[in-house]
C-alpha cells in the first residue's frame, strides 16, 4: 500500500479509515467524555486539568448532569455520531452502558459509536456490543506495546463482530514498542490502527519536558520526531492499515468542521457564521434591558428577530449590522463579539462602538 497525505499532514496506508474518523472528520461527532478517572496513569495524557481524575461527564465542552442535557448538545451540532471517552469508560461500565442506549435510543442505529479505552476486555466488550457499539479502540499502556500477545486482544476479536482498532501515540524513543505493536494487532486482525501524534497539554506539559520532549515548531502544540517516527512505521509496515493523524489536523479540520457545524445550526437570524464556525453579534448592555429592546423596537425599528435578551448573560443580543449602524445614537455600551460556537461560548473578540 501506498501512503496518501491527508489534510494538514495526516497520513493513511492505503484507503482504510476507520468509521468513526470519518464522522469526527466531517465535524459531526459528539465528545462524550463519560469520566475523567483512569487507572492506566500514562504518563503523556492530555486530559484537562478540571477533567482528569474526576468523576464528571461533559458532551463535548460542556458539563452535563443529566440525559437530557447530553441529547440536547447532540442536537444542538446534528450529531452522526459520538465518541465516549475519558479516564476510562470502562471504569464505569453501567453508565456507559447506559449512555449508548440513550444515544441509539434517541437518534437511532444508524448513529455511530465509538469508544476508548485501555482495557482489553473481552467481557466487558461483549456488553458493549450488545449495548449498541459500533467500534471499539484500545489504547493499550505504553509497557506492554512489546508484548501484546499476553493482553487479551486477540480473544476481544474472536469474540464480537464490531470493529477492533489500536488507536496510540507515536511516542519517539519507542519505535521499536510500537512496530511490535503494529506487527501483532496486523496479525490477530484488527480493523484499524491509529497512531496519533504525540501532543503537549497545559495538565502533562512538566511531566513531557521532563522526558526531554520538544515542541516541533512555535504553531502548535506537537512533539518534536513524533510525526517522523509515524511515517516510519508506515513505511516499514505498508501492508498495516494504519492511520496517522496529526496534531494540527485535530485543530485545523477535526474541530474546525466540527465549530462549522454547530454554529449552521444553532445561528439565530441575527447571527453571523465565520469561516471558521464562530459567531459574530452585537451586544447591549444596560441596565434594563427591556426599555433598551423597547427603544431599539419603537424608535428604531428593529424587529424581534434582530435582537434578544439573554437575562442570564445580563445582557442583549442584536444583529451586529444594526448595532453599528446605531450604536453611536444609543445611550449604552454596544460591541461586537466574536464567540465559539461551543456551549460555553468562549469569546474570541470584542470591539467597543461607542
């Protein structure tokens, strides 16, 4: 097999992807992080710091406490699918049981699942299954990539008919831990193998300078030889159905599509979508901000459908077309912002008008 460069220097061997990259591609997953407790303890994980360790659940950037918050952030980006994650969804197998027959329950069986985790269960993967899964991705720990034949993968695959991938980082120094890797998971039949490019965070950043990693270049987060040593292994391993996918490819098309998306859908009339699925508005603030939608519906004509209060923010919302037509003849303070797309809204911009 040849390897095909992908967007923003990802990589693949040959024309296997896996199912549940193509919809995180698309922009069309849903992040359910289902706990941020894990047993594993790698020492590269990513997870944030108000995440990791804890005992929380959030869909995508937002904490939920309930069922219906979680299908209402799905529907909120038109969700194809979702990835579960973590810590471990499998440290808490009942609720993550329970999440994939909420989620096919309510969007149906076409909704595609896939999950992470390091537990090589056999057990616990038939459960899965039944539930609902449609994939399943291990992410075995960095001390028995070399000898993977005493893990229990191969019985994983015997035993359920979903698909079964590898999904690690390409960690440099470990070239060797991970060819053995690649060889075995090849040879018991494993769907896919992903091999992500191994990445800084602000919560592992101390503990990856202290291996001697580097960044790769002042624009991301990525480590230096990391993306070298994954187009190795593809190299020596052409037959492997291996995917690489990059640190900037996270950024620059996994979640950008995925912004894109959100913000087509949830876009109010008086919303502006960007290019790159934020969200540009004008905001009022007052004091009382029903007699400044008052003044702004009697004495300027603006409808209803350009402007809304958001009582919980304090603030009003109005078309950011009109705002600047106005501002300068309105006694409170108007900007533009520049927000996410995401539930928490994180603000990009702000410009004052007056």
């Amino acid at each position: 097999m040849s390897i095909k460069r992908l967007d923003c220097g990802s990589a693949i061997n040959g024309k296997v992807l896996a199912e549940g990259c193509k919809h995180c591609i698309q922009g069309s997953k849903m992040v359910l992080l289902v706990t941020g407790r894990c047993e594993t303890g790698c020492f590269y994980c990513p997870v944030s710091a108000e995440k990791k360790g804890k005992d929380v659940v959030y869909a995508n950037e937002k904490k939920v406490l309930s069922p219906e918050e979680i299908i209402a952030e799905a529907e909120s980006m038109d969700a194809t699918g979702t990835g579960i994650t973590g810590g471990d969804p499998l440290g808490v197998m009942d609720r993550t049981l329970d999440m994939i027959k909420l989620l096919k329950g309510r969007f149906g069986p076409e909704h595609h699942i896939h999950l992470y985790t390091s537990m090589i269960d056999p057990e616990k993967a038939v459960l899965l299954e039944k539930a609902g899964l449609d994939e399943i991705r291990f992410h075995p720990s960095p001390s028995v990539w070399g000898n993977m034949e005493k893990t229990r993968l191969k019985e994983v695959i015997d035993r359920v008919h979903i698909d079964v991938g590898i999904e690690v980082p390409a960690i440099p120094g470990m070239a060797l831990e991970l060819d053995a890797l690649i060889k075995y998971a090849v040879s018991v039949g494993v769907k896919f193998i992903n091999l992500n490019e191994l990445e800084f965070s602000e919560s592992n950043w101390d503990i990856m300078e202290s291996h001697g990693f580097r960044i790769k270049d002042e624009t991301s987060s990525a480590i230096l030889g990391s993306e070298d040593l994954a187009i190795e292994l593809m190299k020596n391993n052409r037959k492997a159905p291996i995917h690489f996918c990059s640190s900037v490819f996270k950024d620059g098309v996994q979640l950008r599509n995925r912004l894109i998306r959100r913000a087509n859908h949830i876009a109010k009339e008086y919303d502006i979508v960007t290019e790159d699925g934020t969200l540009l508005k004008g905001l009022v603030y007052s004091d009382d901000l029903d007699a400044a939608a008052k003044l702004l519906r009697e004495e300027y004509d603006v409808t209803d459908e350009l402007m809304y209060i958001d009582k919980q923010k304090k603030r009003m919302e109005v078309a950011s077309w009109v705002l600047e037509e106005l501002a300068k003849d309105l006694p409170f303070k108007c900007y533009i912002v520049e927000e996410y797309s995401t539930a928490d809204r994180l603000e990009v911009e702000r410009t004052p008008l007056n």
